[in-house]
C-alpha cells in the first residue's frame, strides 16, 4: 500500500483548505472540497447531517466491519497568517488560520479512505468505510452533535489522527466540557445624573465572575472554569448598561462532574442577578463528553505507526523548520502534546531528543493510559458512541504551540505534506488490518462495552440545543 499516487491530489486538496481557513459550521468550500472528492470517486456521500450544512459521510464498500474516519475541517479565529513566514504576518484579507491543522488532518482522512477502497476492491473482501465529514470541532462539538444523532451508531471502530510536533498514539482522557452564555438585563440610567434609577448588567457579569473566580478554591484540581466577556453594554461609561454577556466554558474529568459544576455556576448567576436586581438569561450552547481510550486500537496503531516509513527530508526542506524552531522556547517543547500522558523521566528523554532535532526521526513509546489530559476534544462523544482510537503525526517543528501563527505559517510545508500522507497511510493500513482480522473490531467492541458498563451513548447537550444556536439568532 502506498500513498503517493495520491500524492498531488492531497497536496493540493490540503492547500486549498489551508487557503479556504473557515471557522465552525461555516466550512462550506472545504466540506464541498472533501466530499465531492470522494464523491467523484465511487463514493456515496450524505451531507447536511445532524442540522450541520457542512457534516457529511461519504460510504465505500459494503458489509463488516465497518470502519469509520473521521475528518475535521475547520480553521481557528484571529490565527491569519502568511505561509512560510517566520514571524508574525498577517495574510491579507482574513482573519482566520488553520492553527490545529485540520487542512491536513481533513485531507489525510480522505487519502486514507481511498487507500482502504482501493484495498477492498483489488481483494474482492467485504467492509465498509465511512469517512464521517466532522465540522466544527473548534467550539463547536460538531462530534458531539452528530453521536446525539446516531451518525456513528452503525460503525464497528473509529479512527482519526492529528497534526502534531511528534509520533505517538494518543492514550488517556481528555476533559468533557460544557459551554454557556449567561446574559444580564438591567434598566439604562445617567450614570451620574440619576444612577439610582439604574441596575447595571455589567455590575452583574463583573460580580458573576468574582463569584466563580472565589469558587476555584473549591473545585478538585482536574476541573477548568473559563469565561470571556462577549459584550460589556457599551463604550459609554456615563451610561448605566443594560445589557451584558459573558461566555463560560466548563471543563471536568467526565460529563457528570461538568454537570455539577454548570449547576453551581448557575446559582452563582442567579446570585449576580439577586445582587443587582438584574434579569438573567442562560443559554446553553454546547458541550462534549470525555475520551474513552481503547487499548485493543491502540495498539493497532502503534503497531501500524512502526510499520509504516516515517517520512526524511532534504536539507532544503528543514531550513524553514530551523527558522521556526528559533522562535520556540524549551517550556513550548516540553509542552507538545504527543508527550502528555508519559511520566516524568519518560518526558524528559524525549525533550532532549526533541531539542535535538529539527523533525523527529523516531515514535514516542506507547502505554495504555487512563491518565487525565487537559484540554477537550469532541472525538469524546465519538468514543463513547463506538470503540475510538487516535495518534499524532508529526507536522510540525516540536513544541510548536497549538492555535499560534507559527503552526499556521508551517501548515504548506513539504514536511507538514509529508507528515500528513504518511498518516494517511497509517490511517489505511489499521483499517485493512480490520479488514483482514474482524476479531481486532470484535476486541476492541468487548474492551468499550466494558468501559461504558454496555450502557447506550447519552449526549451532554439538551436535545432542545441546535448547532451554532446562538450565532444563528
């Protein structure tokens, strides 16, 4: 199985996304790009799913097991930057970059399917796979929206990478989340000329947020509480404003923890309103469960990964990456994700040897873990609708940080290409491992129902909850 007759095609697929850079649930050309790809290859394609005009799947094969994967899409707000640019430079005419690398991650996916199609045709064998078209997994939980749907209830497995500094299966858990609008209405009044017959919704948002900052100490050290103002009332400081809004995002080791936590948070509001004779309105937004780990799929991958070539690069190629690794410091390298779950001297033999070098040469050793990771990914209400299982390609300069301009300047790179098929490949060649042994699936099924006590997926967020709810009023 080799990847590189689809070499041009995903090349160009990837850029045009990384060009395309558009936020959730607004990645019209880039879902467009990736499905009628598929499409014009024998595949049969779904779109508009889960209420999500840029979630789709597109289906090759038929009978078991059927194996899922997954693609993202979707580029990151206030992250424009030039390609091949080592310093901050904006590209003209946007705002938005690809800063997680779902260009590639999207496109790799797309290679792998076809990868997996081509295997099931040349050998005759019966299997299935699906790529399931994933938007908005930056803030917007479209995973999590199409598990409430049942759109991966028909799967055997999933699989799915992501673009990182390094090698490695992804273990451990990732934090469930929940996120919320709270906004306050008050009575406008001259803040000097008659402040008593004001009541401030900014005085209500400010004294929320005290409220919750007080309440840190009283949470267990895995738990997150984050919030951003998103509208103060105004410019206007001799005006008493009667509106305000702040956005809070909820973070916790399962989806019943968050839960609580939201509750509490929510007495907090209600508190605020009390004090300043306020109205309060709670607007649920979206939410994503914790990760599942499956070691049985784990432990394919790792397996694929030592199996698979890792990519080299010619001097010519690594000089940018030498221009990018001078902006980086040794707290971002120790930091790379694909180091998260190693104990400490583990972690610290592969900082060295990430400071060593420009792009790794070699995979970071893999451990079932059930350790926690901060953070969230909406790859959680995947894994616990259908056995899961992910790792990191290396794409980029070790320690580059997620969701900066220097990821995005290296998003073009032959060595992020590189990195990107060579996932793509990995991808394929676990799925036709599936393919040639279903016990691996049947695993892995017996290892989730365990792990989930053979209870069915119940989602996080209200059934009343639409994608992008609150953009669309």
């Amino acid at each position: 199985m080799n990847i590189d007759k689809y070499k041009d095609l995903l090349t160009s697929l990837s850029c045009s996304i990384w060009d395309y850079a558009e936020l959730k649930f607004t990645e019209y050309k880039s879902s467009a790009a990736l499905s009628s790809c598929l499409e014009k290859e024998g595949f049969t394609v779904r779109r508009n799913l889960a209420d999500m005009e840029t979630a789709f799947t597109a289906t090759y094969g038929s009978g078991h097991p059927i194996i899922g994967i997954l693609a993202e899409f979707d580029a990151l707000s206030g992250l424009s930057q030039e390609a091949f640019v080592a310093k901050p430079s904006p590209r003209q005419g946007t705002t938005i970059g690809h800063g997680c690398g779902h260009h590639l991650l999207g496109t790799a996916s797309v290679g792998a399917a076809l990868l997996v199609r081509d295997y099931l045709k040349e050998h005759k064998l019966p299997g299935t796979v699906v790529l399931v078209g994933c938007p908005a997994e930056e803030g917007g939980s479209g995973k999590a929206y199409l598990a409430r749907a049942g759109e991966f209830d028909n799967l055997d497995v999933a699989l799915t990478w992501h673009p990182a500094g390094g090698y490695g299966v992804t273990t451990g858990s990732y934090q469930a989340n929940c996120q919320i609008y709270f906004r306050f209405k008050g009575i406008s009044a001259h803040a000097a000329g008659a402040p008593h017959l004001g009541r401030s919704a900014l005085d209500a948002v400010e004294l929320m947020d005290v409220g919750t900052n007080y309440m840190h100490e009283h949470i267990e050290p895995t738990d997150r509480i984050h919030y951003a103002i998103t509208d103060t009332g105004g410019i206007s400081p001799n005006v008493v404003p009667n509106h305000a809004e702040v956005l809070y995002l909820i973070r916790s080791t399962d989806n019943d923890k968050v839960k609580k936590l939201y509750d509490r948070v929510c007495k907090i509001a209600q508190g605020a309103a009390l004090m300043t004779e306020t109205e309060l309105e709670i607007s649920f937004d979206k939410a994503c469960s914790n990760v599942l780990s499956n070691s049985v799929l784990e432990k394919l991958l790792d397996k694929t990964m030592h199996q698979v070539p890792l990519p080299t690069f010619t001097d010519e190629e690594l000089t940018f990456a030498k221009e990018i690794k001078a902006t980086l410091n040794d707290a971002s390298i120790a930091s790379d994700s694909t180091l998260s779950t190693l104990s400490i001297a583990e972690k610290k033999k592969y900082i060295a040897k990430f400071k060593e070098t420009l792009l790794p040469n070699f995979i970071v050793e893999h451990g079932h873990s059930d350790a926690y990771i901060p953070g969230s990914t909406d790859v959680g209400d995947c894994s616990h609708a259908v056995p899961t299982a992910q790792f990191d390609a290396s794409c980029y300069v070790p320690g580059t940080p997620g969701h900066s301009w220097q990821l995005v300047a290296q998003g073009k790179t032959p060595y992020a290409q590189k990195g990107m098929l060579y996932a793509a490949e990995v991808l394929a060649e676990a799925a036709c491992a599936i393919i040639d042994d279903p016990s691996i699936a049947a695993k892995a099924k017996a290892e989730y129902l365990e792990a989930t006590d053979g209870k069915p997926f119940v989602s996080p967020i209200p059934p009343e909850i639409l994608p992008n709810m609150h953009n669309r009023k």
